[in-house]
C-alpha cells in the first residue's frame, strides 16, 4: 500500500513538471512565428464581432482614391502630388509626417533635409496644392507625464519641417489602442475627432479632411 502511494504521489509531481515545462516554453512565444492567425485575432473581444454585425457594410465611397507613396524620395511624392492635382481634386492629404527624429539637423542624422532639389520639389507641390492636410503627432513631454502620468493629455506637436509643410493644414495621427507599440497588431475601438493641447483644439487627421470636403456634414 505504501508503495501505491509513492508512486501516485511521483506520477503526480511528473504530471504537474510537464505542466510547468510547457507553460514555459509558450512564454518563450517560440511558435509565434507559426501561428499568425492566433496573432491576428489576439487583440480580438467578442464586442467587436457583435458591432460589426450591427449594420450592412456601406458601398465603397468613390470620392475617395488612396495613393500609396511607397519609398519614394520627397521629390517623387511631390510630381505625385502635381499630378493629382491636375485633376481638381477638392483635397489632398498626405499621412506621412516629413521630420527627423529627436529634431537633429546633421547631415549624418537627417540627410534628407541637405537633399535640396526633391525638399524643394515637394515644397513646391504642396504649396500649389489648393487644399493640403498633412499629418501631425501629439506627444507628451517627460515632465507632464510626471506630473499626471501616463494620461491622454498632450503638450507638444510633431510636424513635418516648416520649409515643407507652406500653408498647409494639419491633422493629427495618433489613434489610441493597447498596443505597447506601433508596429503591434492592435484593434482601435476609440476615436477622438479633436484634442485639447495646451489650450489649443487640434483635428483628428481624417476630421480635418472631412471638413475641408464638406464641414457642413461633418
């Protein structure tokens, strides 16, 4: 009888070892790479099934046309842009912010900006763009965060250079998710159509577009 329970208490412990030794080679997310499916719909609640179903999907809206730029240089972008507007187009909007990281102006970190001929092409074409938005990001400076912490509270904005940018209008880019970062699968289930920054309303990207088009409906 002795030997029975030493031996129910050591297929015990062997059960609850392989337990453990495989809960530990999934934190080790070795087999994500396998399993994009599982990665897609990780992010997925049983809410966003249920809103989706709540309506039909609308026809697709043929006043809209999306462009993709690609990688090409600024000058590229620019003869795009000259020549979309050959067709009257009642806005343009560019989701690309054109700066350098951390503001540095060195030839070594920013080359772009010392590439006069395509920075001057671009200009040019948003400047003859009758009715331009690009894009802006709202950031938190490390002193508000310490202040209130990590709270949808901004105090600075990104913009792309001003050389570049002429009159153009601007609309911000951020979209608030869980992700810890940008190029995480994420699901956005708010919107925000404008923001408050530092006593200032600034427009969602996509609402600034849609009260260039039509602010009566938007």
């Amino acid at each position: 009888m002795r030997k029975f329970w030493l031996h129910c208490f050591l297929n015990t412990l062997f059960t609850f070892g392989i337990l453990v030794g495989l809960s530990g080679i999934t934190q080790l997310n070795m087999f994500n790479a396998f399993d994009p499916l599982g990665k897609a719909l990780g992010d997925m609640e049983l809410f966003d099934i249920a809103f989706s179903q709540l309506r039909e999907d609308p026809p697709i809206d043929t006043n809209i046309v999306i462009v993709n730029i690609g990688y090409l240089s600024r000058g590229d972008i620019g003869r795009q842009i000259m020549t979309l507007n050959q067709f009257k187009p009642k806005v343009i909007a560019l989701h690309i912010i054109f700066a350098c990281d951390g503001g540095l102006r060195d030839s070594i970190n920013c080359p772009q900006a010392y590439d006069t001929l395509n920075n001057m092409i671009f200009a040019s074409a948003v400047q003859g763009t009758q009715t331009m938005v690009l894009a802006e990001k709202l950031w938190q400076s490390r002193a508000l965060v310490k202040k209130y912490g990590d709270v949808s509270i901004y105090d600075s904005i990104e913009h792309t250079d001003a050389a570049l940018r002429g009159d153009a209008y601007e609309g911000f880019v951020n979209l608030e998710t869980d992700a810890e970062h940008q190029e995480d699968l994420k699901v956005c289930r708010t919107y925000n159509p404008k923001l408050n920054v530092s006593g200032t309303d600034e427009l969602a990207f996509s609402t600034m577009i849609a009260m260039l088009y039509d602010s009566q409906k938007t």
